[in-house]
C-alpha cells in the first residue's frame, strides 16, 4: 500500500494505534501492529476525533479477535519476524559513514541475535548475550557498543510498530579505562634494534620477508598514528609522496576504512613515507593493498623477544599499542592536539583519556622547567 504520509498522531489511549492522513485520501487511516501483522482501517472521516472513536472501537474488537489467532507468518511479517530481518531493513537507513561500524558488530554478535523473533527479545534474553560474549573473554566496553547496536535496530523497529516498545535492557556495568601503554622514546629505539637484529639472523628467506613486513608495519604504525585496521585496508593507491618545509619526505593517506568514517588527507611522517617507497614495487598497482598481513603473532614474538611484551603494570601490549605510541610522541614534540585529533580520527577528551594518561613529567621535564614569561 504505496502512498506518502501528510499527517500522523497517536491514539491517546492506545500507543500502539496511529492515525495516518495520506496523499492517496482526505481521509484518517488507522494502522496498528498485532500479532505479526500490520493491520489497517479507514475511519471514513477527516475529522480526528471521530477518527479517534471509529479507530478505538476497531482497535479494540481486533484485540478480542487476534486472541484466538495463531502468529501471523503473512509475506508482510516475514520481512520483519526475526532480528536479522530488522538489520536488513535498518541498515538501508545508514550513512555509508555509519554502515562500516554497524556491520563490523553485527557480525561479531549475528550468531546469537539473527533468528531472534523480535517479539520474544526480553531481559533475560540480554543477560544470557551478556554471559556468552562475556565467556569469550569480551568487556564491558565492547558489550556497550554491541548493545547500542541492538538498541537502535530495536528502536527502528518500534518506530515502525513491528514492536509497542523497546525491551529493557539490563545494565551490562561501568567500563573502566584501560588504554594501551605506550612505548618510551627509549623502548621504541630498543624495539627497532632488536627488529633489525632477528631481520639479519633469519636464516629462512621466508622468515626473513616476514619480519621484514613485520618491521615495516610497526613503522608505519607508530608514524601514521592510524588504527590497525586502518593500515590493514590501506591500497598504494590510497597514498601521495609530499615534502614537508624541512625537506623530508612525508605521506598523505586517504583513510577509506575506518570506524569513524572516511578520513582525507592525513598526514604520515618520514617513516611511513620510507616504508610506503620500499614497498611500492613496479608490479604493485593501486588498488595493491600495502600490508598482505596483520602480523598478530609476528609482533607478539617480536615484543617477546625485546621483552617489551608487558609494559610496567603487568599488562600485556598488542599492535595498538603503536598508535598509542605515535600519538604520544607527537605530543612531547609539542603538536597541536586538535590536529593531532584530527589528523589521528579521534577526539582531544579521548587522546586525554586513553593515550596521554600514562604521560607524566618526567618524559619531558624541560617543556615543563623551561621558564618563558614567568621570572625566576
């Protein structure tokens, strides 16, 4: 039933029964969602508190009425019956910016949510999701950006009166901060020392090209300031040599994956420049991905042998750590964090909160001793 919507209220008795003025009739058309069906009455007037009565009685005959009837599978329903058919139609309403996001987490969490009728999604359906991510070793952190995305395709669906309201959802807990410890001016040196040694002992040519790789991908990690999956979508093509006012060699990226949206523009140091040069080889084309590899257990190893796989506290690290390690380093050369935010696709609070935390004075004490208006 094609037409365009003029006007819509809400019986003020019964939420789940609006009032629909269309294009195709100066008449009020009543609709409603009962028993898996998307139920409609014209209420022969274009008045709408006599809309209001005709619609009532309607409504409340067809509630004595759908008691008595088994669950509607009607062609109609089964485009909305389970929560993988809701994703299917919310995600059409996503921004091509938003859509990357949606699907990374839906995949992560379809298995238990795809055939979910979502007439039967309670309480106690998130608590046992809570309990099953939670097994596989997932944190509150993650669990809240699992949820929001349920959330929002529940409240797509409520919008659209396949559901009279939203389910509560039960409160999944506080997520506490733990951002990955950065690596030390000193660290790093000794980490690029300890790369270049195992590069030289490989005996194994193929071992020797993957801690190769592993090296140029920890490089351009820690000068590009970019997120791990960032770099792993990264094509030749994405990527521009340029010169910087000293003369060095710079690239600029155009990020086309990433959680927060396509990002232009952003601006690599010297090294990330270099490895960009030594892996462009006359074969590569642009749409060449630069990394072939995540380098998860080469890294690990790597961080092992360096003994740098623990920071301080007794935490592991990971490749993200990188990040964390080139946003600090632009910090203590005195950038500017708004274009460090920008440039990195991030925000000032979360550069406060989960990579500048573990600064402390000591790793700069002449910015901080170093008197300019104040007299001594």
């Amino acid at each position: 039933m094609p037409f365009s919507i003029i006007e819509k209220h809400t019986h003020p008795k019964h939420p789940r029964l609006v009032f629909l003025l269309t294009s195709q009739s100066q008449n009020f058309l009543a609709r409603t969602y009962l028993n898996g069906k998307l139920r409609y009455k014209s209420t022969s007037t274009p008045l709408l508190r006599t809309a209001f009565r005709v619609g009532g009685e309607w409504y409340a005959d067809l509630l004595r009425r759908v008691k008595s009837e088994p669950p509607s599978r009607s062609k109609h329903s089964k485009v909305v019956q389970t929560l993988g058919d809701a994703f299917a139609q919310y995600r059409r309403q996503l921004s091509s910016k938003q859509l990357p996001d949606a699907e990374m987490i839906w995949s992560a969490i379809r298995s238990f949510w795809e055939n979910r009728d979502i007439l039967s999604i309670t309480p106690t359906v998130f608590k046992e999701f809570y309990a099953v991510r939670r097994s596989t070793g997932v944190g509150n952190h993650t669990l809240h950006k699992n949820v929001t995305l349920i959330r929002q395709i529940l409240k797509h669906c409520a919008e659209e009166e396949m559901i009279a309201a939203i389910p509560f959802i039960p409160r999944i807990g506080k997520i506490e901060q733990n951002p990955k410890k950065w690596l030390s001016p000193d660290e790093w040196k000794h980490l690029r020392g300890v790369s270049r040694q195992r590069i030289k002992s490989a005996t194994n040519v193929r071992t020797r090209h993957q801690r190769q790789e592993c090296h140029d991908f920890m490089v351009f990690m820690v000068h590009s300031m970019m997120r791990v999956d960032e770099v792993k979508h990264l094509r030749f093509g994405d990527c521009e040599l340029a010169m910087n006012g000293q003369g060095d060699d710079v690239l600029i990226v155009n990020v086309r994956v990433s959680k927060t949206g396509p990002r232009p523009n952003v601006v690599c140091l010297v090294g990330a420049a270099s490895v960009y040069k030594r892996r462009l080889t006359k074969e590569a084309t642009d749409e060449d991905l630069i990394f072939k590899d995540d380098h998860v257990r080469a890294f690990q190893s790597l961080l092992k042998a360096a003994d740098l796989y623990e920071d301080g506290s007794g935490n592991t690290r990971n490749r993200k750590a990188l990040r964390a390690t080139g946003i600090s380093f632009r910090i203590l050369e005195g950038a500017n964090v708004t274009l460090i935010a920008n440039n990195s696709g991030t925000s000032i609070s979360s550069i406060s909160n989960f990579y500048a935390k573990h600064l402390r004075g000591t790793d700069d004490i002449d910015a901080l001793t170093t008197i300019t208006r104040l007299t001594k």
